[in-house]
C-alpha cells in the first residue's frame, strides 16, 4: 500500500468508526450531518453507505440496527404504496405525498418541510445494503423481520422508476436522472437471488427495463448523461458500475462516462458533482471522491485509488472531522457566501463523508490482500 502516515491514517480510521457508531440514534437511523440545521435527517441513500462502512469494520450489530429501522419505516408505509398502486394504475396526478421520503426524522417519521424529498435512489440503496450484509454474515435467506419491508421495496420500486424525481442532490426534480436509476436497478439486481420465484422474475424483469431505459437514453456520442435530455455529467454517475454493476466497467458507454468526469470534474483528487453546480460555490465532494476511488480499486488501477483516500485525509480538521465538500476549487466563488449566509458554514462532519473514506480505505486493504473479501479484524483498531 503507498506510503501514508500510517498513524493518521489508522487514527482516522478509528476516529471515524467511533463517530459514526456515536451518531447511531437509539431508534438505528444515523444523523446526516450532526452540526449541520439542514442535516439533521436520516437520508436512506447515505446512511445505506454509512452502514455498509460500518459492516466493513465489523461492527454487524450497528448495520442490523439501521436495516431493523428502515425496514419498520417500509413496513409503516404499506398502505400507501397500495394506495400508490391503484393511483398509478388509474393514471391518477400524482403529488410528492403520494411517495415515500429519501429522508425522515431520525426516529423515522415523514419530514414535513417543503424541501424536495422525492428521491427514490435510497430504496435501491436499502436493497444493496441488505444483501451486502447477507453476504457478509454468510446468511442463504432474507431474515424473516426483513422479508415484508425488501418485498414492499420491490414493490415500490417497480411502481416508481418511470416517474421523474429530484435526483440524490434535492434537485432537477422534473427529470429522469441517470443516477437514481443506476440505484434502483442495482438494487433489484442485488436482492433478486434472494427472492421467491415470481418476485424475483418481477425483479429481473424490472432491472433489465431499467437498464434497457438508461442504454436507449444513452448521448449518441456513446457515454451517460446526469439526466435523460442533458449533455453533461454528474459524478454520481459512477455509481452505474460502482457499486451497483448495472454496466460493468468495460461497457464502452461506461468507459467513457468515467473519462468525462475525471476530465471535467476531478481536480487534483477532489471530485465535483457537475458543472453547473454553484452550492457552496459547487466544490470538491468528498464522498464522491470516495466513490470514484472504490472505482480506481475494483478496475486495477490502486496508485490513484490511493491518490484520492490520501487527498480524503488531507481535508481533516484537527478533529480528524471530514466535510461535505471543500471550496479551494469551485465553479462559482462569489455562490459560496450566499449559501453562508443561509445555512452557516459547509457541514462538518458529514457522515457520509467518513462512510466514503471508510469504504475506500476497507477497500483497497482488501485489494492489497489478495481479493479477499473479509478483513482481519487487527485491521480495525477499536
């Protein structure tokens, strides 16, 4: 492994599991950003990461914890997804209230507030997680507390993935986004082993429309864009191969998708969202550079997987705490105290953030010890 200062490199490591584990909720969920007025949610999608990382670590009951809680959120919303059914199939208007959250209230109720929260990529999030803990824990079978809430989420994914939504950055919300559908289809893809024969062919059957959508949406000149209709990308768009494997990495269209986005949006190991991007000024995304090193790991090419966790690092405060983006390059400087002014200061930590650094850190110890897919537990100090 390169050469990093090895006792800030494991101190993180450890600091970082402590302060995930901390910021558990009694009830499983994971604040999203403690200090952060915003933040103070439990977002599907990133805490499907936040668990994972922390089934990395070893810390199993943690991740039980957050699937026990999200599956009780599904479960309480089982009549309004029949209910959404039957307004779909009678081609009924729909309004955000008709849809399951991206985000709830960290004991699990529905978030009021008039912010965007029509984001379905955290329920294809869940799915993954769910079968990245049967997998690490050598189960055949989806546990029977679990079975209704995967079941209710295929349900709700099949019902959904045509509609346009917000896409994972609460915006855009009248588009197709290419991002979310990478989510949902990955986790079909994931979970459909582990389902009973005529849910698992509904599964399938969906994944590879969804797939089918995405390839016939392709930009002619051969890569993804961030939504069906647009030109640039979205370095979220990663996620078509990794983790999700809807493309694998050598699809054509994929290869070019990552070129594009280290051309326009990676800058001296700090990833931006999009081009367009002015939050904060639209700077340099931590947990997306995270993303685009598990990336580097799974297709061989480890020294800039290990470039991106050593610039990760870098951006510690002298709590070791990992922000949401850093500003030392941006789209539009003159953005960034405008959204100071209305929010305070970029949020820090971001759980998502040490998630991300987590994972990548996991990730290329795994590849630096011949592919194997479970850590010594000396690897995590506690």
């Amino acid at each position: 492994m390169k050469q990093f200062d090895r006792d800030r490199l494991l101190t993180m490591q450890k600091d970082s599991i402590d302060l995930l584990l901390t910021h558990q909720h009694p009830s499983g969920s994971f604040v999203a950003g403690p200090h952060f007025s915003q933040y103070m949610y439990c977002w599907l999608r990133d805490s499907a990461y936040i668990a994972y990382s922390l089934l990395l670590a070893h810390e199993t009951e943690s991740t039980e914890r957050y699937i026990s809680w999200a599956a009780q959120i599904l479960e309480k919303n089982e009549e309004k997804i029949k209910r959404l059914a039957i307004l779909i199939l009678q081609n009924s208007p729909l309004e955000d209230r008709d849809l399951l959250g991206a985000r709830f209230s960290l004991e699990g109720e529905d978030d009021q507030t008039d912010w965007p929260n029509y984001q379905p990529d955290g329920y294809g999030s869940f799915l993954w997680l769910v079968t990245q803990y049967l997998e690490a824990t050598n189960r055949q079978t989806i546990p029977l507390e679990w079975e209704k809430a995967v079941s209710l989420t295929v349900q709700y994914i099949v019902l959904v993935w045509k509609l346009p939504s917000s896409d994972c950055w609460e915006e855009f919300p009248d588009k197709h986004h290419v991002s979310t559908l990478a989510c949902l289809a990955g986790g079909l893809r994931a979970i459909a082993p582990y389902l009973e024969r005529e849910e698992k062919e509904t599964a399938c059957t969906t994944e590879t429309a969804i797939r089918t959508y995405i390839l016939a949406h392709a930009e002619k000149e051969g890569y993804f864009p961030k939504f069906i209709g647009s030109s640039f990308v979205d370095s979220s768009l990663v996620w078509l191969s990794t983790p999700y494997h809807v493309f694998e990495s050598k699809h054509p269209f994929m290869e070019k998708t990552i070129d594009l986005i280290e051309a326009g949006l990676l800058h001296k190991g700090g990833t931006q969202r999009y081009t367009e991007d002015t939050y904060y000024g639209g700077g340099l995304w931590l947990p997306l550079s995270g993303f685009l090193g598990w990336h580097y790991v799974e297709t061989d090419r480890l020294e800039e997987a290990e470039n991106l966790l050593g610039w990760i690092v870098a951006q510690g405060d002298h709590l070791g705490h990992l922000p949401e983006q850093v500003t030392t390059f941006t789209n539009n400087n003159s953005m960034i105290s405008p959204w100071e002014e209305r929010w305070g200061a970029i949020a820090c930590p971001l759980l998502w953030s040490h998630a991300m650094f987590l994972i990548l850190h996991f990730k290329i110890l795994q590849y630096n010890s011949k592919g194997e897919k479970k850590y010594e537990k000396e690897n995590v100090p506690r």
